[in-house]
C-alpha cells in the first residue's frame, strides 16, 4: 500500500478521498478500481480514447503539466468538454509531488 491521497470528484459531484494510493498508480486505474462514476478507460489505459478524461483542479494543473501531442490529440476528440485543465487520467501517474491532487471528472462528450 502506498501512502499518496487523491480526491476525485465523479461526474455526480460526489467526492471521494483514497488515501494509501501506490506511487505510479495512473488516475485512469485508481477511478476504475474504485467505480468512480464517469472513468471508463475502455482502451486500458493506452491514451487512445478519452473515457478517462478529467479536469485538474486549482493549482494542481501547474504540478501535473501540460498534455503532450498524442494527448492532446485524444482531448480534442472531446472538444466540446474540453477545458484548458483538461487531461486524461491515464496519463497523470501518481509521484510524491502529487501527493493531494484534486480532480474532477468531465462529463461524456455529445461527439
């Protein structure tokens, strides 16, 4: 068990604290392994879908940086939930720096 804690927030508004979160646990698999409502990741975590899209909150965005070009290509498939703390949580692996990171997951795409 790790010692890292995120909160998410699921596409309902409920939040949810995990506590003990494993350092290079991806968000895609700590919101599927706990049924967190609006994380699918149907292509496993391979950053080709955007079922695991989530908005990072506050300050954190500076911490978890910019998406890269085969990430960004995957966003722009959700242009129409897209905001510009968007990001897949399959690519924002857990490290001590992220240690309290908050997100909020982004609603389904109408695409």
């Amino acid at each position: 068990m790790g010692n890292l804690k995120v909160t998410m927030t699921d596409v309902n508004g409920v939040s949810k604290t995990f506590d003990g979160v494993e350092e290079g646990t991806s968000l895609m698999e700590l919101g599927k392994q706990n049924d967190v409502a609006g994380i699918m990741g149907d292509c496993g975590g391979g950053c080709a879908c955007a079922t695991c899209h989530v908005y990072v909150n506050g300050d954190w965005f500076a911490k978890v940086g910019e998406p890269d070009d085969i990430e960004f290509a995957m966003l722009d498939m959700v242009a129409d939930v897209m905001k510009e703390n968007s990001r897949l949580g399959c690519q924002i692996k857990m490290s001590p720096e992220l240690d309290g990171l908050e997100v909020t997951v982004a609603p389904a795409s109408s695409y």
